[in-house]
C-alpha cells in the first residue's frame, strides 16, 4: 500500500514537472509574447519574464522589439529633370504594437522593406537632380513620411529614413565637373577683376598724392631701389625721373637764329613739301652777259672786270 502511495506520488511529480517544462516561458526584456489560445490571441501582451501556457492549447509568439535597421536596395529611376540615377536607403523602425504586427500583416520587415522600395522609386520620380544631390533632408522626411503612413496600421513606428548614395552615370559626372570646373573659372575671373579695379582706384589716389608731394615719388624710388638691392644679385635699376626725360627732350630741339625753332622735314618726305612748309630760298643776281677772255699764257677765257669781254694779250 505505501509502495503504491510513493509510486503514485512519483508518478504525480514526474506529470508535475513534465507539465511545468512544457508550460514554462521565458521573455526576454526586449521581447513581448503574443499569446493565442486555439489560434485567438488572448489577452495582452505578455511582459518580459517568467510566464506559464498551456501545453497543447496555448502557443505563445514572441515580438522583438528592439530598433530594426534594414538597408534598402538600390533602386534605379530617372528624375524629374530626365537623369537616370541609383539611389539605396536606409530605415530605422520599431514594432510598437506586437498583437497588430503579428495579426494584420504576414511578416511585417517584408511588409516594410517592399514599402521602402517604392516609397524610394516614387520619391525619385517626384524629385530633380539637384534636391537628390544637395536637399536630402526634405527628401527624407517626405520618405519616412510614406513608409510610416501604411505602416502605423501594422503597428510599425517608422523611427528614420536616410539616402545612403545617389550614383550618376559616368556622363553626367563629366558634365557636372566640366559645369564646376567653369563656374570656379567664372568666379576668379570676378575676383581678378574686382581686385584690379580696386587696385587701379587705389593707384589713381596714390598718383595724385604723390603729384601734390613730389617728394613722396622720389622716396618711392628709393624704396624701390633699397628692396631690389636687397635681393643680392648683380642687377642694379636706376630709375630716372620723368621730368629729366621731358628736361632732355626740350633741350634737345635746335634754336633757330631769329630766336625760332627750326622746323623740320619729315623723313622720307618730298622735296615739294619741304618748299612749302619751309622758309622761302634767297636766289643770288646773276649778270646778264657774260664774255670769256684768254689768258695771255694758256688762251684760257677770262672775264673783264666790267665784265664786256674784252680780250687781253701779254
């Protein structure tokens, strides 16, 4: 009898543990456990910790509920202004709901990665070249925007959205560097001559300092000839004023004898014009008759001294 006693309480412990291994659950603390009773969920969400089911009637589904990171593929799409681009994401979701996530969707990252993907495509489609390239900002939250619309009913909380790289075809990466390449030529081309005409207003004021005070040019030559010098080479600039220069040219011009200058023929030029821009010509008398005379010793012809040609013999 009491053999019987202690085998029917082993046999009972034995059921008793049997039955606790097989009830017994463990969630975990980012996890929730969904719990259906003959295929209906029953009750809440199951917190994190040590939980009882039971075997045979009840099946408890856990939920992670961490931050899901998912890459989106590349997708390829031609903008708004006709360029074909390559353009791969990123998301950033959560469940926050786990009954609607197991309940209203099949496999909710399917569900949102395929969502992502057109969401992408349409987002290319809508947007230009240059919003792709330099206002990703706006484009991401237009895209988190509607990937999050469809996915609150599934419980999915769409945390963030980002535009990984835009790749370009090789083209138009020609084209764009050839456009920067010439707008950065435009710039310098603006600033180099902003800077000379800064510089030449800077030089007239200085001009008319140094004309008021012409002292001041000739400290500025020898500051020149100081930091020339100071270079150690066997170059030396002499600078001459210019007022030598205009003092040698006017002393260089012939004085006429009546106090005038003498006014010059162009080279090359005729002989009609020097006679008509020059002084008039002083043609000497010349005697009406003149008669050769023999000299007694050669024969050779003289002339008288009243000059009527008579002929004188030794």
């Amino acid at each position: 009898m009491l053999s019987e006693l202690l085998g029917a309480i082993a046999a009972a412990g034995s059921a008793g543990v049997i039955y606790l291994a097989m009830a017994a659950r463990i969630v975990k603390q980012y996890e929730r456990g969904v719990l259906f009773r003959l295929g209906r969920v029953a009750g809440d969400a199951r917190t994190p910790g040590f939980t009882l089911i039971i075997p045979f009637v009840d099946r408890l589904q856990k939920v992670n509920m961490q931050i899901v990171t998912m890459p989106i593929p590349a997708q390829e799409g031609i903008t708004r202004d006709n360029v074909t681009v390559r353009v791969d994401a990123v998301v950033y979701f959560k469940v926050i709901d786990p009954t609607s996530a197991l309940v209203k969707v099949e496999d909710y990252k399917f569900a949102v990665s395929q969502m992502a993907q057109t969401s992408l495509r349409s987002i290319i489609g809508k947007s230009d070249l240059d919003d792709l390239l330099s206002n990703r900002e706006k484009l991401n939250q237009g895209l988190e925007l509607m990937i999050d619309s469809p996915a609150v009913g599934w419980g999915i909380q769409v945390d963030r959205v980002e535009i990984k790289d835009v790749s370009l075809p090789d083209t138009m990466k020609r084209s764009m560097a050839r456009q920067a390449e010439a707008d950065r030529e435009r710039r310098a081309r603006i600033i180099n001559a902003d800077a000379e005409f800064q510089a030449s207003k800077k030089l007239a004021e200085a001009a008319q300092q140094m004309a008021d005070t012409p002292a001041a040019l000739q400290l500025r030559l020898l500051q020149t000839v100081m930091a020339v010098s100071a270079e150690k080479n066997s170059t030396l600039v002499l600078p001459i004023p210019v007022e030598l220069l205009h003092f040698l040219e006017r002393g260089a011009q012939p004085q006429a004898p009546d106090g005038g200058s003498r006014q010059q023929v162009p080279d090359g030029g005729s002989t009609q014009q020097a006679l008509n821009h020059g002084p008039p010509l002083e043609v000497p008398d010349v005697p009406d008759t003149v008669t050769p005379q023999l000299a007694p010793d050669s024969g050779t012809p003289q002339l008288g001294p009243d000059g009527d040609g008579e002929a004188r013999s030794g």
